[in-house]
C-alpha cells in the first residue's frame, strides 16, 4: 500500500486499486492475472505522475502513469534464466 495526496495505492496480487482516504474504492488502474502475486508492492513518485510496482516472483519493474497507462517496465538481465 502507498498514499498520494488524498488517494490510497492497494496491491491485491494481481491488482492495483486507487481507494480515497475515506476508504471509498474509486478505480482499477492496472492488472496481471496471468501470473500470482505480479502487483505486491508499489511506491508514487513524489509529484504523484508516476507509479511503481514490483511482483513478489518477478525480476523487474513496472512503471504506470497514475492513470494507469504503462509508462515502462524494466528486467534486470542478471536474474534472467
């Protein structure tokens, strides 16, 4: 979980919702189903534009617009099999 301004970051697993402070859900703005546990963690830049998400078994980084559009991802080529 992370906070920007008045806006709560919740991973699921495989999801990442955006609730109010208040607790109130207000959207759905990124999903990997395909694999368990690919949306564990995340942190917001500080100006809020941008969010990070890593997975508990993936080598790499996702990072989204706070719309939820996919900006980048990244892998680190020393983990790759």
């Amino acid at each position: 979980m992370c906070r920007h301004d008045n806006e709560l970051y919740i991973t699921s697993g495989t999801a990442l919702y955006v609730y109010t402070l208040a607790g109130a859900y207000f959207k759905t703005i990124y999903e990997h189903k395909s694999e368990e546990l690919s949306v564990a963690k995340c942190a917001v830049s500080l100006d809020g534009k941008r969010i990070y998400v890593t997975g508990v078994y993936s080598d790499g980084l996702i990072t989204l617009s706070n719309d939820g559009t996919l900006l980048s991802t990244f892998t680190d080529p020393e983990n790759m099999e």
